[in-house]
C-alpha cells in the first residue's frame, strides 16, 4: 500500500486582530524593515481589506489595500521567505484585484523597492505597468531606496 501525499489547503480569508502575532511574524521574516503591529491595526481599524494567506492551516503572507473614489491601492503583500516561489503570492494578488472590482476601482496601484526582482517580476506578468519612481522612498541599511510605482487598469 502506498501513501498519497497531498498538498496542504491553501485559504484566503479577511485578517482579524487575532491573526498580528503570525502576520507580524511572517512580516518580520520577510522584510529588513517591517510594518509595526500600530500600522496593521490602523488598517484593519479604517477598513482597509486585510487579507491573510494559509497553508494547511499555517499563515504564510498577508495582503493590505485600500479602495476609494475608484481606485485601490496595494499597501502591503507579503509572503514568508520560505513560501516565495510557489504562486501563492499569486493567488494572493488575484484575490485583492477581484476585490477591487468588486468595489467599482478601475485603476490598481501598488509601490515596489526597485532591488525587489521577485515581486516586480509578479506584478509585471500580473499585467501591472511601471508608471512612476519614488526616489529615496524606502528605508535601506546604509542608504535609502527608490519605489517603483505599477498601475494595473481594471478591464
């Protein structure tokens, strides 16, 4: 007898205040200089969609945006080192671009750090276009660094 192996569910599902300690983990993993507990509350506060990604139950990314006056706005997506590379951030990204249409935006922005390959590499063959720098945006370790800015139409 032999055994199958199956994946682990992936789930999608809206952030609550007891999902932080693991969202501000896989932050924490993921970025030199991560979001604070105060700004993930903030948006969930204001109304933001937060969004969190499992894996067999494990939280492995999150996903922030913000839709008004018909536009949206990726704030934050973010997916454990460890899990990059396997389409959830992906998935992820579909579920907040469905999101936003289901909320009337027609235009989808986002900021990228410009060494970021990997997540501009997603968005690019998400059909996001670069549009724009924000020069000095980021926080870096010995000097600050430039955002490249995508905008993605909502057909």
């Amino acid at each position: 007898m032999s055994a199958i192996l199956k994946n682990p569910a992936l789930e999608l599902r809206p952030m609550g205040l007891a999902d932080l300690p693991s969202v501000l983990a896989v932050e924490a993993a993921a970025y030199s200089h991560p979001w604070t507990d105060g700004i993930f509350r903030d948006c969930l506060r204001v109304g933001y969609f937060c969004w969190v990604c499992e894996l067999g139950g494990e939280p492995v990314g999150h996903g922030v945006m913000s839709v008004a006056v018909g536009e949206a706005h990726i704030l934050n997506l973010c997916i454990a080192p460890d899990r990059q590379r396997q389409g959830l951030g992906r998935r992820l990204l579909e579920r907040l671009l469905r999101v936003a249409r289901d909320h009337r935006a027609d235009t989808v922005y986002l900021e990228v750090r410009a060494s970021n390959r990997i997540a501009r590499t997603l968005y690019e063959s998400s059909g996001f276009a670069e549009v724009g720098v924000r020069r000095d945006y980021y926080p870096g370790h010995k000097r600050r660094e430039d955002a490249i800015i995508y905008a993605k139409p909502l057909l």
